[in-house]
C-alpha cells in the first residue's frame, strides 16, 4: 500500500508541474468588476485622475484612474480603465514624458504568455498628443503605441508573446505624456485585457518523475500479487 501511495503522489506531482498555471492569467481584464485586481501607479512627475489633474507643481498625492463606459475597440461601448495621463511639473516637452497606469500581481509556471489589450485616447483639440500607451512585464516595456497628435478618437491595440518564468510577475497597463494633463479634455482608455498562458513542454526530469511513478505502482501491485498468493497457499 505505501508502494501505491508513493507513486500516486509521484504521479499527481508529475501532472501539476505539467499543466500548471493553464489558462488566462490575470483577472477583471475587460474591467466588467471596476478596477478590482489592479492597482493605480504614477511615475515621477506623474497624474493619471481623470477629474484631478493636480497641475501647477503640485504633487498629486491621490491620483487612481477610473472607470468609464467608452467604446474602445469600435464594437461598441463596455467598461474600460480611464486615464487622464501627463506631467504636472514643466519642464514640458518630448524628452519628459509622465503620466502611471494600472498594474497587477498574477503568478504563472515556466511556459509562454500571450498578452492583448485594446487601447484608445480621445481629445478635443486637433493636434492634441494622445499620450504613449505601453505595457510593461517586471517593470520592461514589452510593446508600445504612440498615438502622437490626434484629432478626437484613434484606437489600437497592445500585444507581446514572450517566455515566463515560474513564480510571481506584474503586469503593468501604462500611459505617459510629454505634456500636461487637462480637465475633460484629453482621456486614454484600455479594455479586454488578456494574459493566456501555455505550458511549456515538460523538461525531461519530469518525464522521468512520471515513469518512475508507473514503475513503482507496477512493482507494488507485483509484489502485493505475489503477497496473496503466498497466504492463500499457506493454509
């Protein structure tokens, strides 16, 4: 019995280091539950509140991004993650932009992670900047889109495949701009947020753990065969 019990542990072990972590990865992409999950960052010199800009050098010290009904990818409007990204100090210019975005916490095993998300910026003014939508895995910017200047809505998408690692890891959604932020008039947007995992195929060590588990329960049911028989006779 400790035989069988040994390989079926052998066994279970062999198939969840296998099919670890399948599936989506992270949570409330398509932000139908508001922002649970995520969490509002800035960078330096940084505001992303939609109805706070916080300009004129002073320090947003509360500046969360919000939730808006606004039709992201042109089929037709849902909930979405708003921001109101930009710089609140000067000086303003290309070589400063600023702004944060949403982040979140998710966990995977070793395999390959497909990410997608629709993004869109809208202004009022013709030649406005729509801000630089990027998304980040630890902290590296794994694609970006600059909507440079925009007149009212533009739309597009973010995307990346890439290896992961076994363990935790945070995904970061992220708008900055070279410029101020305004009240009402210029907003950025993501939507239907997707991190789809595959597992990698199994290292050869784990084969092996999965055929010594077989063998162990094939040489315990042998030898609990050969037990039986041996009592039977005896009388």
């Amino acid at each position: 019995m400790n035989f069988v019990k040994l390989a079926v542990g052998i066994i279970l072990s062999s198939f969840i280091s296998i099919n670890a972590n399948a599936g989506e990865l992270i949570q409330n992409g398509n932000f139908s539950a508001g922002l649970s999950g995520w969490t509002s960052y800035l960078t330096t010199n940084g505001t992303i509140s939609p109805t706070t800009p916080n300009q004129g050098g002073v320090s947003p010290t509360n500046s969360p991004a919000l939730i808006a009904s606004f039709n992201v990818n042109g089929a037709g409007a849902s909930d979405a993650a708003w921001l109101n990204a930009g710089q609140y100090l000067p000086p303003y210019g290309t070589a400063n932009p600023a702004g944060g975005g949403i982040s979140q916490i998710f966990f995977s095993g070793v395999g390959i992670g497909s990410f997608t998300a629709d993004i869109a910026a809208t202004t009022r003014f013709a030649g406005d900047a729509g801000g630089i939508f990027s998304v980040l895995l630890d902290g590296v910017a794994l694609d970006s889109v600059d909507f440079g200047a925009i007149n009212g809505t533009t739309r597009s998408s973010l995307g990346f495949t890439t290896n992961l690692t076994a363990g935790q890891h945070i995904l970061s959604l992220q708008v900055v701009r070279p410029f101020a932020p305004g009240v009402g008039l210029r907003s950025q947007y993501f939507d239907n947020a997707s991190l789809n995992f595959t597992a990698a195929v199994p290292e050869p060590a784990t084969w092996a753990m999965l055929v010594t588990g077989f063998g162990v329960v094939g040489f315990g049911m042998r030898r609990r065969r050969k037990t039986s028989t041996g009592v039977a006779f005896a009388g």
